[in-house]
C-alpha cells in the first residue's frame, strides 16, 4: 500500500519541483512592462506593493531576469513634448536603478544583460512605444538610443507622419494621408538597424509591418502581440505576418491582455458593467475623471469581472499556435503587466509567471523549448541587433 501510494503521489510533487526549477534557472525575458508610468505616478516599486502587476519584489518571485520596460506616452505627447516625456521617463527608470544598486542594472546589450543576470540582479531594458516620441527626428532617435533605449514601437494605436498603425488602418483607412512606411519612416528603421535599436513591429498597421520587413536588415521583435485567428483584433497577428516574423528570423512576445487572448471578454466584462447600471452611473457622477472613475467601477466589480477571465489555457494556447505555424524559435514573452485592466486566471500578477513553465510542461513540451519561449529567443534578437 505504502508503495502504492509513494507511487502515485511521487511523480505530482517531483512535477511541482520540476517545472519551478525549470523556471528559476531559465532566463525569463518579459518583454513589455509598463509599470514606469505607475512610477511616474508617484509610486514606489522598489517595495512589494498589492497594487498592480509588478515591482521589483514580484519580478523576482516571477523568475523575471530580463524586463524591458516601457517608456509610454498617449498622442497627446505630439511635437514638443513627445521626446521630453520620454526622457522623463528614462530619468525615472534611472532613478530606480541608481536606489537600488543591487537589485537592477541597465543593460546595453545582450552580453551585459546576461552578466547582469548572472550577478543575481534584474536586467533592465528601455522600450520606447511610439514612434511620436521622437518627433520626426533622427537626431533624437540617436539620444533616446544614447540613454538605452533598444527597442522602439514605430507606432502606438495613433500613426505619426511617417507610419500608420493597426488602429487606423483598420479603423479609417480612407482618411490616411498615406499607409504603411513614408520615405523617411524607411529610413528611420534603417537608422534603428545601425544604431542597434530593435525594429518593434507591435502596434503597426499590416502595411507598416511588410514595408519594415521589406527594409530591416535585422530580426524584428513584436514586443507584445498575440494571434489574430485564436482572437480576431486590429492588435493581433495574422498567420501570414506570423510567418513572415519567422522568415526573418525575428520573436513576437505575446501579450497577456485578457481582450487579445479572448474576444468574447471584453463583451462579458461590458455585459457585467450594464447589468450594474445604478452603481456605474452613481460613481461617473463622484468621480468626473473618466479613467479614474472606470478603476473604480472595476475594483466594485471585481468579483463578477473575475469570473470572466479567460483561463491561464487560452494565454497558453496563444504561444502553442505560434509554436505549431512555425516553431518553437520566434515566441516570446511580452505581458503588458501594470498596462492592461485584465489578465487570465491563474495570471494575477507577474509572480504568476511560473505556471507558464508548468502549463508548457503539461503539454510536453521539451526544457529545451521552454527556455526559448521563456526568454531564450527574445535573447537571440537582442543579441542580433547589435550594431
Ligand atoms: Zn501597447
């Protein structure tokens, strides 16, 4: 009996040390946080804090090595203000690093983010989402490269003069003045090629990503997308664009918002608001700013809202689509924690990360694999765009 017993428990609990082991020596690369702009809302991260997704507390307990983190600003940021924003930005990410000495480095490369990581602490990245933060300008592109920045998104949801985006190309493509990459946008990317700044194709409109293809003489990243035929949405890659990432050798890093994972959510999370209609209406007459007013609402409905979310499987089966288009080399991580409202069950926060690791093994898939997805192929870009 005793044997019996040793014989079924046995392999659950070895399971268990398994894939945490598994997870805790892998290098785990996030590509895509936006935990900066909490920052630059006054909060601290260099504590463990029960607000949003992420500090440097829980990157630890995720496994995170490698974070890129972003440096975010809305279109209204246009000429004039764009690049001061983002240096702002950069200046807080700093200001981080230089209070904890042992916990974050900024890495310039992917050499050095690995003896960073080997020396026990975080690696961080500078990813700046937005083309407009550098105001037509190729000489701040060369400052916002000179202080870190290695990725950069061509464009947010809003196009700039010189490359339209999903969102306007799906939503109004009749009014652009031009679609795709201008000129100039061509030589943007082939500036970023030089510099050493990673061409980020998340975001950009499909004529945008094949004309960046069609120039870039590195591998691309999409630094937080997830696939269009599991969830139909402008943000999301179709399977040709998924190929064609494979063709060039590039990684897309697949975004964990609940609304890109699963498009029924956002439908069941508004039908869980309508069906509280008093309750939203009486806070939008207390709180008169739109957003704050919508955390509000979220945190009231927390209970109904969670029930909701898409399983931890569905975020799963958005990298195994990847993995079975084209193979295991070009998925990656890219969260989007502290930027989206919600995340899949099991998926919390980034101290979550794990169950990746031990939902990849329950599909069988190999350590070899794992470490790719984990952070392995995302290293491989980084390290390729090396000037
Ligand atoms: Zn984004």
């Amino acid at each position: 009996m005793l044997v019996l017993l040793a014989l079924i428990t046995t392999p659950f609990s070895l399971l268990q040390q398994e894939y945490r082991s598994l997870h805790f020596s892998s290098l785990v690369a996030d590509a895509h946080n936006d935990v900066l702009l909490r920052v630059m809302a006054g909060r601290d991260i260099s504590t463990r804090s029960r607000e949003g997704h992420s500090d440097l507390v829980r990157l630890n307990q995720g496994g995170v090595d490698v974070q890129v983190f972003s440096v975010w600003m809305s279109q209204e940021y246009g000429t004039g203000k764009g690049f001061r924003q983002a240096n702002r930005m950069i200046d807080s990410l700093e200001s981080i690093i230089n209070r904890n000495p042992g916990k974050i480095a900024l890495a310039r490369g992917a050499r050095e983010a690995e003896q960073i990581v080997a020396s026990k602490k975080i690696a961080a990245l500078i990813g700046v989402e937005g083309g407009h933060a550098i105001e037509n300008s190729l000489d701040y592109l060369g400052q916002l490269h000179a202080r870190g920045m290695r990725y950069m998104t061509l464009t947010w949801n809003n196009s700039t003069p010189w490359a339209t985006s999903a969102k306007d190309e799906t939503e109004r493509p009749d009014s652009l003045p031009h679609k795709g990459l201008t000129e100039f946008g061509k030589q943007i990317v082939r500036r970023m090629n030089e510099l050493g700044v990673m061409v980020d194709l998340s975001h950009v409109g499909e004529q945008t990503f094949y004309d960046a293809l069609a120039v870039t003489s590195k591998p691309v990243i999409l630094s937080h997308s997830s696939v269009y035929a599991l969830a139909p949405h402008f943000r999301n890659l179709k399977d040709d664009q998924i190929r064609a990432v494979a063709k060039n050798g590039g990684v897309m890093c697949i975004n964990f918002y609940a609304g890109f994972l699963d498009s029924a959510y956002e439908g069941k999370a508004a039908a869980v608001r309508t069906g509280k209609a008093r309750l939203v209406d009486s806070v939008k007459t207390l709180y008169t700013d739109a957003d704050h007013a919508d955390q509000i609402i979220d945190s009231l409905l927390a209970g109904e809202l969670n029930a909701v979310r898409p399983p931890l499987s569905i975020l799963i089966d958005h990298v195994d689509y990847v993995v079975r288009l084209v193979g295991d080399d070009y998925v990656g991580l890219g969260s989007d924690f502290d930027g989206v409202s919600a995340l899949p069950k099991e998926m919390d926060d980034v101290t979550f990360l794990p169950n990746i690791t031990r939902e990849l093994k329950n599909r069988g898939y190999s350590d070899v694999s794992i470490r790719k997805i984990l952070g392995g192929n995302f290293m491989r870009v980084f390290a390729a765009s090396a000037p």
